[in-house]
C-alpha cells in the first residue's frame, strides 16, 4: 500500500521509536533495580497464568462493575490492537498483503477488529465522561493528604492525553479500514467500517487513496510516538500490572513481609527512608498503579479523614521517580526523605495495616508494606514514633505484654480452672497459645476461660504455657520495632523448640498472624489454628454439641487478620451457624470488604487523634444499619473497639458482643 518514500520514512520513525523506547523502558527498570530487595524474576515465568488473568482484567472485577466491564472492553480491544497494528504495519510495507483473505479466520478476525473498534471508542467517551464531565469524585484525593503538586492535575491530563491517544489511533484505523472498504467492496464482516465509508461513496478514487494512506500514518505513526511515551504515563499498567502479579509468589501475602538480617553488618539502614530503601517490588508498584483510587475507597484510615491514601503513595512515588527519572537511572542518591513526599508522617502512623489496599488492588500493589517499611526507619533509624508507642515498646521489652502488667500475672485468669501446663505436662498434641489479650485483659480473659471449659468438654489434648509465654510480637512489628519483634519471637521460638512444638491453637488472629506468617519468615513453620476453625471442626466432629436455643439475631464482625490476612471467613461464622435458633446476619461490609475496627498495625496503643471520627465508630454505622441483638467477634482486639463503639454510641441497651467461643460455650449443655 505504502509508496517507496513512504516506506522509507516509515523505517526511519520506526527506528527513532525504537531508540525511544529502549532508553525509557529501560530506564524505567534500571529505577526499578535501585530497590533494596531484589525481586526473584525466577518466579515470572512460573506464574504466567496470573499474569494473563491480569492482563484480561480478572483482577478488577473485585469492586465498581460498569466501570471495570467498560476497563476490561477498552483494554481487551488495546490488546487486539497490538496484533491489528502489526498486521496493518505488514499491510502498509508489502503491497497486495491481505491478512487470511477469504478465509474463516479471516472474516472472524476483521469482525472482532470492527467490533472491538467500536467498543474501545465507546469506552473511552465513557471514561471521558466519568473523569472530566461527572467528575466522580472516587477519582479525586482529599486535600488533607500529602500529594504531589504535579499530581492533582497531572493525573487528570495524563488521562486525557492517553484516552485522546487510544481515541485516534482507534479512530484513525476505523476510518482507514472505511476508506480501503470503499475503494473495494462492501466487507459483511466489517459492519461499522462499511458503514463509514457509505458516507464516502462521492469521493475520487484518488481522494479515497489519499485517505487511507493519511489515516494508516495516522493510526501506526500515533503508537509509535506512544509506545516510548508508555513509561512515563499511568499507562505503563497496562504492562506492569500484569508483571507485578507474575512477581509475586504465592506465598507472599498482605499477611507479613521479609525479615531484617540483624546479623547483617553491612545494612546501613533499617527500614525506607528514601525511594531506593524500598523494595524492588514496591518500586515497581509505582509503574503499575492505575491510579484507580480502589485502594482507598475502603481504607478505614481515608474514610474517617485521616491524612492517609494508599493510592496517593503509589501516585506520589510516580511522579517522583518521573521529577528525578534521569539521576534515579544513573544510579544517584534521592535523598528526599519519603515523609517528606511519599506520605506524611501522621498518614505513616494512621495506617492500621488491614490490608484493604493490598487486598483490593487489581494490580497486585502494597502500599501497605510502604507504610510498614517507613514506620521501621522512623522507629529503628530516628527514633520519631508517637509517644504511646514509646511505653509500648518498653511494656514489651520489660513485661512482655503490652499492658506493662507483671510477667508473673500471666496465670491469673486461670483461677480455679483445670488447665494443663506445659512445665508439668511436657508435651501436648496443642499447645493453647492465650496471647496477652487472653491473659490479662478482663474481656480476653473470659474468652481464654471459655475455650478451655469448650477444650475439656470436647477431652482435647493441650497445655498452656502460663508464665513462659511472652507477646508474640506482632504489635511491634507492626509499629516498625522489628528489633523487638524478633527478640520476642526468638524467646517463644526457644520455648516451642524446648516442648517440641508444632501445632499451636489461639483466638488472637494477631497471634495466628505473627506464629503462623512473622515467624515463617524467621525460618520457623508451625501449624496454626484459630480458635474459629478449631471450634467449628470439634462441632463437625461431634465432639461439641450446641444444643441450647437462642433466637437471637448474631451479625459477625470480620476482623481483617483473619479475613483479609488469613482467608478465615466461613469458620467463625459456622461456629454461630451451629447454635440452634440463632439467626446469622451480615454487615453490608462483610468478609474481604470488611470494615476494619481500627485496632490492628498497632494502633490498639495509639490515641486516635486525627480525622473526622474513629474508625470503630465507622463500623459502628454497620451496626445500626443491621441493629442486630448480638455482635460476634473473633478477635480480641476487635471485641474491644465493638463493644467501645457500642458503648459510645449508647446502643448497649440492645445490642451486646461476644467472642465466638463465649457464644458457642452458653449453647452447650452438660
Ligand atoms: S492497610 Fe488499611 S489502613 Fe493501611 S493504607 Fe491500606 S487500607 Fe489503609
Ligand atoms: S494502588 Fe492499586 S488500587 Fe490503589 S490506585 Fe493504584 S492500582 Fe488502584
């Protein structure tokens, strides 16, 4: 088709394309390899499947459906687009090329193309339309939170600028196919393109030629300007989404994050206090990030007005790396501190680490691990922490608990119970870890006392550890201590080793997280079971039969380290299932879209200062949306921001809450 100057040409701006493209794409992953943590590429090519899921859109179905099926038709016409651009290139260089012609596949092929064009051109209006007309204000950062200068607009011209890209370069290759059409015959299997070129039916042939070459240069010389452009825009997704599932192993979950080498002598730095301290994974997030804002639609910390927006810190590490692009790719310090730009450092302690923003993600992004990573260095590196935290951290260190209360009181909710001690038993098929909530607060105590009357009755073989028990270190972790962390951790481990431990029972999904997930990472695999699932398996076995009525009407609270964190969402709700006559009723934010009680990443030992509310009374919404008589609980820490809540709000004289355990016990009869 093409005339020999025109293919001559064409060669020399797909050479200059292609120069382009090597030096951004590869700078973009030489920024990438500044990360402190080295991604294992090995495992790319063992999850391609993930990858391809990615790339067709499965990752977005998870929340907002007319936008996602529009996403998925744009993006799913962007990917034919590739291989129609490659068969038009093949068309424009070798005269008389038609792809499978008179063929099935060939019609099938230029049917899909026509009607994929139509779908992306329809698509993008719609996209237009929802950023720039209704202005959906899902799509939009609350001033409160630290975002680049750039950014607030930038976001909105960079989509603009790609949605008008793909708009012509589509439209251009319509009208293109319009005019080859009317040059010819009619093509059946090509609805809207012979619908088009009716309209050209006056044209000369001469003028029809002309068109078809305009809009071929239009149509191939717009992706080749584009495809070098890609690294720089929010469009780089559209690759680096799908790479970012492939990199991410399956055992690496929101749940926990690699461990610091203390014995390392050559770490100079603890923690991210600069863009290249990050992980290479976390670096990359940054080109995959959509922008979509689906992050902080449910963060709890965003939602009650605090300075926080998981989606602001992958759009801020965007454009900073786009502001340094060329010192960060010739391997130059960045030194600007990430509270300085990335997130504040109220929004670096707001977080509560509920894994919403993992979870919800469809490019497979951590922001949450950012947070966790920064609040390390601040606490490790400078010693800048929030002041209850520093009481916290000596509870820990000096008690083992973070109540500060004795070591030596940590039998004192026993009283009169027949609990088997691991110091006299030696060795037991469970040990029943009780956890400092279980230990010393009033609330946990109970719990801890139900699930041993619940364990007797069912004649399990366990033991306690009473005073050889300490924190298992989660809540540090969590507020960036991974010095201590690691100091308990080792402490427990030292006692597990010494009774030969391996299967170990909690009602404290902090606890579960930390022994089943922290210390994995330390090289040490136990098996951990919830006390909801442990439960549910002694009712399935018989072994517990409820059989006390209660009629009353039970929501269940998710707490996110067993949902989100652990995938545990049936079993707490079997456990009140099997109680005769209770009715099972659900929040509207349920299960892996649970509303977060504000406890967890720490923040149980923080005041919560900023916002416009606290985050248990958000979820309080829920629970005078649904009014039920009973709120269940599988969590300590979540029974005490429920039952705050409801205190707060003066809804106790309706609604009361429990742990599981305490509900299922009340239904036994001896
Ligand atoms: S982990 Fe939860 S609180 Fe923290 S940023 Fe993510 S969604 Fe927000
Ligand atoms: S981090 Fe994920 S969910 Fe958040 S804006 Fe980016 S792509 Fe969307």
């Amino acid at each position: 088709m093409l005339t020999g100057w025109e293919k001559a040409v064409f060669l020399l701006v797909l050479l200059g394309s292609l120069g382009a493209t090597r030096t951004t794409f590869g700078n973009m992953f030489k920024i990438i390899g500044r990360g402190a943590i080295p991604i294992d590429w090995t495992t790319t090519f063992k999850r391609i499947l993930p990858g391809i899921l990615a790339l067709l859109g499965k990752p977005l179905f998870k929340t907002r459906p007319v936008a996602t099926i529009i996403h998925t038709g744009v993006s799913w016409g962007f990917i034919l687009y590739m291989l129609v651009n490659l068969i038009d290139i093949i068309y424009g260089l070798f005269s008389g090329f038609h792809f499978l012609p008179d063929s099935i596949a060939g019609n099938i092929y230029r049917l899909f193309v026509d009607i994929f064009s139509i779908v992306v051109l329809l698509g993008v209006l719609y996209f237009l339309f929802r950023r720039f007309i209704q202005n959906d204000p899902a799509l939009h950062i609350n001033e409160t939170v630290m975002l680049n200068e750039k950014a607030r607009k930038g976001v909105f011209t960079d989509s603009a600028l790609v949605a008008f890209f793909i708009f012509f370069h589509v439209g251009f290759r319509l009208l293109g196919a319009s005019f080859e059409i009317a040059l010819a015959e009619v093509d059946v299997f090509q609805p809207a393109a012979s619908a088009l070129a009716s309209l050209w039916s006056d044209m000369s042939t001469g003028t029809l030629v002309f068109s078809e070459h305009a809009a071929w240069w239009l149509a191939i010389g717009l992706i080749l300007a584009f495809i070098p452009y890609f690294p720089t825009t929010k469009h780089a997704h559209l690759f680096m989404g799908p790479l970012n599932h492939m990199i991410t192993s399956n055992d690496h979950t929101a749940a926990s994050f690699e461990t610091i080498d203390f014995e390392d002598e050559s770490l100079e730095q603890y923690g991210a206090a600069l863009l290249e301290h990050l992980p290479q994974k976390n670096i990359l997030d940054a080109y995959a990030c959509i922008m979509c804002n689906r992050c902080q639609d449910a963060c709890p910390a965003y939602i009650t007005g605090k300075p926080l927006s998981p989606s602001a810190i992958e759009v801020n590490k965007r454009y900073y790396i786009r502001d340094h692009v060329s010192d960060l790719a010739k391997g130059k310090e960045s030194g600007d501190r990430l509270a300085d730009w990335m997130l504040s450092e109220d929004a670096i302690w707001a977080c509560t680490s509920c894994g919403y923003c993992v979870e919800v993600c469809p490019v497979a992004n951590e922001p949450m691990v950012d947070i966790l990573r920064a609040r390390q260095d601040l606490v490790m590196m400078e010693s800048k922490f929030p002041k209850e935290a520093v009481a916290t951290f000596k509870n820990l260190e000096v008690n083992g608990n973070p109540w500060g209360q004795s070591a030596q009181d940590r039998e004192n909710w026993i009283g009169d119970l027949k609990v088997p001690m691991m110091r006299e038993k030696g060795k037991a098929e469970y040990l029943y870890w009780v956890g400092c909530a279980g230990a010393y607060d009033s609330r946990g105590q109970e719990v801890s006392q139900a699930m041993v009357k619940l364990m007797n009755h069912a004649n399990v073989d366990y033991a306690v550890l009473g005073t050889e028990e300490t924190c298992t270190g989660d809540s540090a972790r969590r507020l960036g201590n991974e010095y201590l962390f690691q100091m308990l951790a080792q402490q427990n481990i030292d006692t597990f080793d010494n009774y030969g431990v391996t299967k170990i029972i909690t009602q404290c999904p902090h606890c579960l997280n930390a022994l089943k997930n922290d210390y994995k990472a330390l090289g040490k695999n136990y098996e951990v079971i919830h006390h909801a699932e442990f439960l549910a398996e002694l009712v399935d076995q018989g072994k517990l039969s409820p059989s006390k009525a209660s009629n009353a009407n039970i929501a269940y609270h998710d707490s996110c380290y067993l949902g989100r964190h652990n995938d545990i969402y049936e079993a707490p709700r079997d456990v009140i299932k099997a109680i005769p006559g209770v009715k099972l009723e659900e929040f509207p934010r349920n299960k892996n879209e649970g509303m977060c009680c504000g406890a967890g990443g720490g923040r149980m030992w923080l005041e919560e200062t900023l916002g416009d509310k606290t985050i248990n009374l958000e979820r309080i919404e829920d629970v005078k949306a649904v009014n039920p008589d009973e709120v269940a609980t599988a969590c300590p820490f979540c029974a005490t921001m429920i039952n705050d809540g409801i205190m707060a709000e003066a809804l106790d004289t309706k609604t009361s809450s429990k742990d599981i355990a305490q509900y299922l016990l009340e239904s036994i009869t001896e």
